[in-house]
C-alpha cells in the first residue's frame, strides 16, 4: 500500500512535469523503510504491553517475531533501530535536496510512526489510528513524494491524495472490527470500538464509497480521466459493502487465510484492486499526453 502512495504521488508529479527520478526513488525506500519500522515498532510495543501473544488475531495473518518467539527481544529491537536509521538517512537526504519544507512531510509521519502504538501514549489505544492511517497514506504519503520532487504542492494534490487514503483506512476499519472482543478484553479503544460493530461496519461502507466519489471529484477538477479506470473495482466493492452489511458469521463457508479475521481481508482485496487501477488509470493518462505533446 507504501509503494501505491508513492506511486500516486510520483505519476501526478509527471503529468505535472515535476518528475525527478532519483528524488523519487529516495522517497519510495524512505517510505517503505518507515512503513516497515512503524510495523515493528507497533508489534514491539503490543509485545512489551502483553497485548500480542501466539494466540492473538496479530500472529494470525503474518509473522510476529517476538510473539512466535523467532527473535529475541534485543535482536528485534536492534533490526527496529537500523530500519528506522535507514528511513532517517533518506529523510535527511531529501531534506537536503528538496529543502526544510520535507520535515513538515516527515515530522508528521515520525509522528504517526512513533506513537501509533507507541509508549508512553497511543494513538491506536484512543481511537486515533484510523484517522491517522488517512493521513499518512494519503496526503503524508502522495503529498510528501510529490513536493520531494516538485518543492511545491499544488492544493488539487491533497485533494487527489484522499481516494486512497480512505480505502487504506477502510482496510484498517475492517481489521479492528474483526478484533473487536480481542480489545475489548485488553481496553484497546479503536474507533470500531468508540462505535460499536455495526455502526463501524456502516462507516466502513461510507469510506469505501467516499473514495469512489473523491476519484470522480478530483477527475473532473483536474481532468484527470484516468483515475476514472478505478470504478473497473465498483464490481469488488459491491461485494465488499455487501459484505459489510452483515455481522461476521461464525464460520467461514469455505476457508479464509487468518480466521478468524474476516472484514479485513475483503477491504484489503479491494483496496489493492482499486489502488492499481488508480496507478495504472493515471500512468496511462500520463503516457498518452506525453504521446500527444510529442506530436
């Protein structure tokens, strides 16, 4: 989902044509070396507050070093610490290219990195890492590659940003509410809990229709067409809001990777699906106006 933000970000810069090739690529490891230590830092900090164990729904769907017990506690924390040096070290190198503005962009996700699931306070633990989520993968994300490129941003760009923004907090969504008796019993706040499982289940549909409708916003403000090529998801959504309507059954029909996590695996099968139709409506519409300019 890292590399889908980046992506955006990079694709609006060369329509814009601000694109810069070494830029770009420092920002995609730089994001996806942070995305990777937040994850760590995440499962550090659950693991160190006894929240994730071998039994917990986080050890269900991936792999959990200090919870499956394949990583001591020093050697987990040390590979936490080089990954987040290498996010650092291209943080400052864009910084240096591209001006002190890409702290804003960095500060705020350092920010999210640190205290999602951070001590001594967490944002996942008072209903905030859902909010959060839409505002790094979305406008942190697609707005700070575009600006590491271009050192500006133009204001359609936080606009642009949000389709994917929701649909990545709609997979967020899914997997608290899949986890809602799990934080129940720890005193885990996540929004579906503030909510409650149907009400969270509803708001979930309306971030995945809310990502359909900034697509068709921002295409007809900045005559993006391409972006259009995502309703190509509409048939996966369908399934998906229809999926939402109903509680979580108490037994799959047929076997799901990671049950008993259910909502989650829906929303992420859409947000793939409607996240490379985004990148791929907008790479083509760039190909094409370039095709045009040539002639």
């Amino acid at each position: 989902m890292t590399v889908t933000s980046a992506a955006l970000g990079g694709l609006l810069a060369a329509r814009d044509g601000v694109f810069d090739g070494p830029r770009f690529v420092l920002a995609l490891v730089g994001l996806v070396l942070a995305h990777l230590g937040s994850n760590l830092l995440n499962d550090l900090g659950d693991y160190l507050r006894g929240i994730d164990a071998p039994d917990s729904p986080r050890a269900l769907y991936g792999p959990h070093g200090l919870a499956h017990g394949s990583a001591s506690l020093w050697r987990f924390a040390l590979a936490t610490a080089v990954v987040l040096a290498g996010a650092t070290a291209a943080g400052v190198w864009l910084v240096v290219l591209a001006g002190p503005w890409v702290l804003a962009f960095a500060l705020g996700g350092a920010f999210v990195l640190l205290f999602y699931s951070g001590f001594p306070w967490s944002l996942k633990y008072v209903g905030l890492g859902e909010p959060s989520v839409l505002l790094v993968w979305g406008p942190l994300m697609v707005g700070g590659t575009y600006y590491a490129m271009a050192e500006h941003l133009p204001a359609y760009v936080w606009v642009a940003s949000l389709p994917y923004g929701l649909a990545v907090t709609a997979v967020l969504m899914g997997k608290h509410i899949d986890k809602l008796d799990f934080d129940a019993a720890r005193g885990v706040w996540t929004m579906p809990r503030l909510l409650g499982e149907a009400r969270a289940r509803r708001f979930t549909q309306g971030l995945i229709v809310a990502g359909y409708l900034a697509t068709l916003a921002v295409a007809v403000w900045q005559v993006l067409p391409g972006l259009l090529l995502a309703a190509l998801a509409l048939p996966v959504a369908r399934r998906v809001l229809a999926v939402y309507d109903r509680p979580k059954p108490a037994q799959p029909r047929r076997p799901v990777p990671g049950w008993p996590l259910w909502f989650v695996n829906f929303a992420f099968y859409h947000t793939r699906q409607f996240g490379a139709l985004l990148v791929l409506g907008l790479a083509l519409q760039v190909a094409v106006e370039r095709l045009l300019d040539a002639f």
